[in-house]
C-alpha cells in the first residue's frame, strides 16, 4: 500500500528532524498556527506529535475515543523529551508495519476513514512539520526525493479539496525551474524562502 509507505517515510522524515533539536532549541517560540497551545514552544509542537504517535497503535487497532479514555492525557515525554518522542515513535512504527488492509476503517477525531486515507493525512501532517520545523531550527535539509514523490503523487491531486478544509495555506509562488521539492512546497503553501 502507497499510503503506508508515505506514513512511513514522513514519520522517519519528522523524527529524523526532531532527533536533531538541540534541547536548548525546544524553548524556540513556535508558530501559533502549529498547535493549539497558547503561545507555543518547539516543546510543544514535539509534545503535539508525540501525543499524536502515541495514538498510532490504538487507531491502528481500531480503537475509538471513548475506548481508549484518557490514556494519553498529561505529559507523554517527561524529563527527557527527545528520547521519549523516538520511543513512541518506535511503538507508531511497529503498529503502521503489522498486517492492515487499505480498506480498514479506523476511528478519528474527525470521522471514520479507511486507514489508507488516514495514512494519507498523517503522513502529509508529518512530511510538512518535518520540514517546516528543519526551516525554525536552522538545519539545512530536504525532503528524501522518495518522499517528494510519493506526497506529489498522494497528496498534491488533493491539494484544492484540502485548502478548502484550511488544511494547506494558499499557493506560494516558486521559480518555474524550482526542483520538484520547491514546486511541492509551493503548492501546497509551505513555501519560503
């Protein structure tokens, strides 16, 4: 399944960024639009993504809200966050690797879906976070050419349907000879320069 090898790459892509935070980084002011938390920290953006990898097993495995409680509730990456984030990250990995069909209907906070459409959204959330966060701390990184071609293929003949959503900003502008990584970066608004 394609949708399994995008969550795949976009999750080592994030945690391969994440891995690289200095811990002096994580007070980094973050923009608001990332996370729900007031006045956000690089923190919080790593404590949003290790709640979301922590749920990986449970939506997997088919488990709704109410069956999974508050199981996830208070702090998930305790003294050292970093270390913490890859273990979850590790569990998430072992989850997305077991047998699934495409076809598999999982519970999200925003519906059923099949779980190659929920590959497909956290895979996309994933692949730009890593990006966009590579950009805040500084690191000079790209996307893996793989990736790029997956997300082009995957997700960009979606792009319109999900800026409706205000999942994706509006298109930025990038250089007709830009590499296709730019190109994806400026369609689907995640672009600067």
């Amino acid at each position: 399944m394609k949708q399994r090898d995008l969550f795949l790459l976009s999750d080592a892509a994030l945690r391969d960024v994440i891995d690289r935070i200095h811990p002096d980084q994580l007070e980094l002011p973050a923009p608001a639009e990332w996370t729900l938390t007031p006045d956000p920290t690089l923190l919080d953006v790593v404590a949003a993504h290790a709640y979301d990898e922590a749920w990986v097993p449970d939506v997997l495995a088919g488990r709704t809200i109410d069956e999974v409680g508050d199981k996830y509730g208070g702090d998930l990456l305790g003294g050292d966050e970093l270390e913490s984030y890859d273990l979850l990250n590790d569990a998430a990995t072992v989850a997305v690797n077991r047998p699934l069909s495409a076809d598999d209907i999982v519970h999200l906070s925003y519906g059923d879906f099949p779980v190659s459409v929920y590959f497909e959204h956290a895979a996309s959330y994933r692949a730009f976070q890593a990006w966009s966060i590579a950009k805040l701390i500084g690191l000079d990184w790209s996307l893996q050419p793989e990736l790029v071609d997956l997300l082009w293929e995957i997700v960009l003949p979606q792009v319109d349907a999900w800026r409706e959503m205000g999942i994706f900003g509006p298109e930025v502008p990038v250089s007709d000879d830009a590499d296709r990584e730019t190109q994806l970066l400026g369609k689907t608004g995640h672009w600067r320069p």
